[in-house]
C-alpha cells in the first residue's frame, strides 16, 4: 500500500540543504519563463490564425524579446528559439502578403 513517489531523504550536510533550497527557486522561476514563452508563442499563432495583420505583428515582435530571454537563460535551446522565431516569422509576413 505504498504511494505512487517515493520519499525524498533530507540531505544531512548544510550545502545539500541549501542545494536544495535553491534548487526550489530555480525551478520555480525556470517554470515561470517556460510558460511565458509557450503562451507569446501561442498568443502569435491565434492571432495569425485569426487573420488579423496588426496584432500578429504587434504580438510577434513581443514574441521576439520573451523568446531571446528564455533561450539566452538556457531554459529552451538556442535553436528552438531560433525555429520557433523563423516559422512564425513566415506565418506573419504570409498574412501581410495575403492582405
């Protein structure tokens, strides 16, 4: 009748404790950027979708900072970034073209 995760054992040294501690706060701030860049990245896509030229230009460049700063902190690879970038890049210049 165990539960599903197994205990965590304290560390006993006063580093590992402290190592702990931190590692708390990274992760917690680690998963606040990594929403932020998922919802930018989203919030350009609906736009695109929507059809609507100025929001998706306004959006995308917002897009642009939050992707640099996550991928600049090593939350997602550069590349990533650089991919996400450059595909909705196409996406709002297609939309300007098509309008």
């Amino acid at each position: 009748m165990a539960s599903g995760k197994p205990k965590k054992k304290n560390p006993r040294l006063a580093s590992g404790r402290k190592r702990v501690r931190q590692d708390v706060k990274i992760n917690a701030a680690n998963t606040s950027l990594r929403s932020k860049y998922r919802t930018a990245v989203k919030n350009v896509e609906k736009a695109v979708l929507g059809g609507d030229k100025a929001k998706a230009t306004e959006l995308f460049a917002k897009m642009q900072a939050v992707v640099d700063t996550v991928a600049d902190k090593g939350i997602f690879h550069k590349n990533k970034a650089a991919r996400d970038k450059s595909r909705l890049s196409a996406k709002v210049k297609a939309l300007a073209i098509a309008a």
